[in-house]
C-alpha cells in the first residue's frame, strides 16, 4: 500500500513540475531570453512593451479614456519599450512638427500602456536621417521592455509580427503577423514624402497609427520600427532596421548620464566631408580587386577629408575595415558605430597614379 502511495504521489508530483514549467508567465519572461517560450508567450511579453503615443494639443476638447484624461489629442503613433527604464523607440515623424497654440514645441506625449494605464513621455532624443525618435517616461519604476535584436540575423521569408495602434485609439495594440519580404530596401520615397534607406520590407498592412510601432521576430526583440509605406500601398510596408537603433540608444544614455541634460538630444551624423557615389570600378589588369567603392566627385570646404589628403576622383575602397558597397556613407559609418570625431582609416584607390593610399581621418559631423 505505501509502495502504490509512493508511486502515485511521483507521478503527480512529476505531472505538477511539468505543468507549472510549461505555465511561464509574460511577466517572468526575460526579453533577452525567449528561445524556449510559446509563440503565444511571446506575444504577450511584447504586448506589455507596446505603447501608443499620443500627441496633445492646446485646441478641443479633453480626450477621457477609462478615466483618465489624455488631454487634446492632436495625434497618435505607436512605439515600444526598449529599457527598463522607460526609453521609448518611434518614428521621429509621429512626434514631429506638433507645436502648441503660442508656437512652441510640444515635447510631453501621453503614454498609453498595453493595460491603459496612462503615462507621461518626455522628447528626449531624435535621429532625423533614419526617422527615429527615443521618447522618456517620466515615472520611475522598472518597465516590462522588449530587447532589441540584430537585425543582421534576419532572413527573407522570416516571421515577424508587429504591435501598434492602426487607424484609432480603439485599436490599441493590434498584433499582425506577416514575413520579411525584403532585408535590404533602398532610395524608395515613402507615403508620407520622406526618403527612405536602410529599410525592411513588410506584408503587413499599416495604417495610420501603425507608425513607430515595433517588429518582432519570434524571439520577442524588436528587429525594426514600422516607418511607412510605398507607394499609397499599405501592404508595402516598410521598417528602420533595429542595428540602427542600438547605437542612437546607446548615444542617448550615455549623453543623458554624463551630462544630466533633459533636453532634446539630436543625434549627429557622422561624415567624412566628401561628395560622390558608389561605383563598379574596372581596373585592368585586377589593380583594384575588390571591384567596387566610393568616388569622390567633391570635397567639402575645410573638410577634414581634405585636410587629411583626399582629392577628388580618389576612390574610397575602406574605412577601417570596413568595405565600401552603398552610396550611403553616413549609412555605413553609423551602422557600425561611429561618432563624430572618431579617428578612422580610410584607403583610397587613386586613379591618377594607380596606387592604393592609406589617410587618417576625423570624422565630422552634422544633423
């Protein structure tokens, strides 16, 4: 009797223990461990770090949701969680061009949460070439965020989700599902005038509200930031890609902990100074191997590029290690990292006299 007691009390404790390791909670999830969760999991966990963004006006009348007043609401856009701290990714232009009725910036937002709670966000920095924008929660408290991944590790084909608010604030965390339809989008105009690089491509539909809303890869990181679409095409949807998040994230901690400073952060571009676009170079007899680069059709006045040593119709090959392959300079420099006034090395084919030169350069900088 006791052997058949024993037996029984093993399975069920067996049973229970297998149970209660299949029930993980959203809130026990740690956004940059999600490898062995449910697809169901995983949504959950990215829907508490989705937030809707709502921008106020000094015109109308109050806006009350469940009690809580949003104010005048002019607008509304998507974004999401990245720091437990409460910094919040966007499109710049969801937060953009709002100014109030005395012609000052707005630079407070509303803050929705997944569960309605209402918060109020700060302007803190803004990355105006690739659209991006990093809002600030006021509150203090640790924040469910969602991790941001490489985007370098996406494949075409993949599953993604996004998580936004289309067409209204009855619409509130929406979650789509659809694939990467392209790693790689470039020199295309969006819907709403503004030039686009650097861009995933999406087959989810987007829909105004859905901007600034986050992608996920089944992992639950955010791989990019809904930016637009193509064409008045809403099933062409594009993304900022996520590696060029990280570094602005980075830039605007490090800005705001040295400095103390709360006012709006621009991130500045980091340039070489120099004109041109990229080129298939035929070289006879294999003199440039690598086949392609950057020509210089122009150096800017005082330009450390200039200073340095580099002429027009010099071909840049590399910057570091860096190989040359887009037109988009800046593109390149800030993908990998840099900043104004980082010291690079960059190597040059001169057409003139054949011969492959090395110069040190100080990258410089603008908004």
């Amino acid at each position: 009797m006791k052997k058949h007691c024993s037996i029984t009390l093993f399975f069920v404790c067996t049973i229970l223990i297998i149970f209660t390791r299949g029930c993980v909670k959203a809130e026990d999830i740690d956004s940059a461990q999600m490898e062995d969760i449910s697809f169901e999991q995983m949504v959950e966990h990215a829907n508490k770090s989705a937030v809707t963004i709502v921008v106020r006006s000094d015109e109308g009348p109050d806006v009350i949701m469940n009690r809580n007043v949003l104010g005048n609401v002019r607008s509304h856009g998507s974004g999401v969680i990245v720091t437990e701290d409460g910094y919040v990714v966007t499109s710049y232009h969801v937060v953009d061009k709002y100014s109030s009725e005395s012609g000052e910036k707005i630079e407070t937002f509303a803050i929705i949460m997944h569960d309605n709670e209402v918060l109020t966000a700060r302007l803190a920095g803004v990355y105006e070439r690739y659209d991006l924008a990093v809002l600030k929660i006021q509150e203090t408290r640790d924040f469910t965020f969602s991790a941001i991944g490489d985007s370098d590790m996406l494949s075409l084909g993949e599953s993604v989700i996004t998580i936004g608010t289309p067409h209204g604030l009855g619409f509130m965390n929406t979650v789509q599902k659809g694939i990467i339809s392209s790693l790689d989008r470039r020199g295309v105009r969006l819907n709403n005038g503004i030039p686009g690089d650097a861009m995933l491509q999406i087959d989810i539909p987007i829909a105004d509200g859905s901007s600034g809303s986050a992608v996920f890869n089944m992992k639950g990181q955010v791989v990019g930031i809904v930016r637009g679409t193509l064409r008045n095409e809403r099933w062409l949807a594009t993304a900022v890609i996520s590696n060029l998040v990280t570094p602005m994230i980075h830039k605007l901690q490090i800005h705001e902990e040295l400095t103390q400073d709360r006012e709006v952060y621009f991130i500045e571009h980091p340039c070489l100074g120099v004109e041109g676009r990229a080129v298939s170079v035929l070289i006879r007899e294999g003199q440039h191997p690598s086949r392609t680069g950057f020509r210089i059709r122009a150096l800017k006045d005082n330009s450390a590029a200039y200073d340095a040593g580099l002429r027009e119709d010099d071909i840049i090959t590399k910057v570091d290690d860096i190989t040359l392959d887009r037109e988009d300079l800046i593109f390149l420099l800030a993908y990998n990292g840099y900043s104004a006034g980082d010291i690079v090395n960059v190597t040059v084919y001169r057409s003139l006299t054949g011969e492959y030169l090395e110069f040190e350069v100080e990258l410089g900088s603008f908004q």
